[in-house]
C-alpha cells in the first residue's frame, strides 16, 4: 500500500509546532502546547505566527527569501515591530537623507554652486548639566 503524500501546509505546520519559547523560569516549552496542537488544523497553527524578515529588514530591501525570513509568535513579532524594528527603520530613513543631503552639498561645493547651509537646531527641554563649585576642575 502507498503511502499517502504529506502537504507542504501540514509539514510547516508541523515544523513550527517545534518551536520553543522560555517561560518565566527560563524553561524552555512548546509556543504551542501538545494537548492544544492536537486540537488545531494546519491553518489554525499557521496562523499563529509571523514571519519577520530577519536580519534585513523588508523596509530596506529584505527579500521573501528562505534565508531571510523567521518564524515567530504573532504576539511576540508585534511586540518587536513596535519597539524595535520601527523605530530602528526609522532611524535608518533620517540617516539615509541626511547622508543624501551631505552628498548634494558636496557636490555642489566640487561644481562651484552654492552649498545650502543646514541650521542644526538643539533640541527644546535639553539643558546642560552644571556641576557643583567643588566638582569643577581647578584653573
């Protein structure tokens, strides 16, 4: 008799079942219990988690590539999309024009143009720190 062929969905689904997380002590356990996988289809598990696009970002060119993609809890991976990933792929955007912006002027500088003049403005509520009389270096 032969063997009936196993789905792509049913392996993945299988394969994440593999997954561990730590608990509070450190212990590591299943994302998804046994007794509860047991009682889910293929999609249900599926749909638990996420796919972050790891360690290039999808914002900056990460491919839907194997290599590049990782599992994850979907309350795990928007936790790390809020705190980390956005803010990081934010930073990432101001880096990138402000790089831009320095070659613009630059290369309007090599082509004798006028370079426009970037006011850099502290930022409000910031204050320096004074130290006491006695902690000041002596003159």
């Amino acid at each position: 008799m032969k063997r009936k062929h196993v789905s792509l969905k049913v392996k993945l689904a299988s394969a994440l079942l593999k997954m561990l997380k730590a608990d509070d002590a450190g212990v590591l356990r299943p994302v998804i219990p046994f007794e509860e996988a047991k009682t889910l289809t293929a999609e249900q598990i599926i749909s638990r988690f996420h796919f972050n696009h790891y360690p290039i970002p999808h914002a900056c060119g990460g491919p839907d590539e194997p290599w590049n993609l990782d599992p994850e809890p979907v309350e795990y991976h928007r936790e790390i999309t809020a705190k980390i990933d956005i803010p990081r792929i934010a930073e990432e955007k101001r880096i990138i024009k402000k790089q831009a912006a320095h070659h613009a002027a630059m290369e309007a500088k090599l082509t004798g143009e006028t370079v426009p003049v970037v006011k850099v403005k502290w930022p409000k509520g910031r204050k320096l720190q004074s130290r006491p009389f006695s902690q000041r270096a002596p003159t």
